[in-house]
C-alpha cells in the first residue's frame, strides 16, 4: 500500500498554501462544498483554502502532476522559488496570469 503524505515545508510553507492543496485534493476529487468562492476570485495566490485550491489547479493544468512535485519539494523545506523551477515563472506571475484567463 502506498501513502501519500501532504507536507508543510517543515514549518516553512505559507498556511494558505497547505489549505490550498487540501482543497486542491477536494476539488480533483470533485467535492466543492456550497460556500467555495468562484475560480479567479481572491486577492492573494497564498489566501488558502478554495481561492488557493483553484489557483493551484490553473498551476496544474499548466504542467499535470505540478502540485504533487511542489508537495514532494515541500518535505524539507519551503520556498516560492519552486514555482519558477517547477513552472518557469515566479508565483506572482503565475497569479497574475491565472487572474488575467480567467477574467476572459
């Protein structure tokens, strides 16, 4: 039997991030609860919970298995430069460019 074990960075990790990818792992498993916000709302990428969760499915959808590589990064430490080296743009962008789709 295999586990899978979602990891905080040893402390490291913004708190919005590992509510995020909680609500990443509802979403892939399609459980969106009343009471989500609508993709592309929020004002940060790290505000957690669904307004994370989306964003790292928008992540997701630019490279598939992004966030199960960003979780195994996270086992020993934490940094936001694991978006550049996963994605090949800093987090800022990404949000940036997350809220510019879907506002079309």
């Amino acid at each position: 039997m295999t586990h899978t074990w979602q990891w905080n960075g040893q402390g490291q990790a913004p708190v919005g991030l590992i509510e995020g990818i909680a609500d990443f792992v509802r979403l892939k498993g399609d459980y969106v609860p009343n009471g989500w916000v609508k993709s592309g709302e929020g004002q940060k990428w790290d505000e957690g919970y669904s307004v994370t969760g989306w964003f790292l499915d928008y992540c997701n959808d630019l490279q598939q298995g992004f966030v199960a590589e960003l979780n195994k990064k996270m086992r020993d430490g934490y940094s936001d430069n694991f978006f550049q080296e996963l994605l090949g743009k800093r987090v800022d962008q990404l949000w940036t460019d997350y809220k510019a789709k879907i506002a079309n």
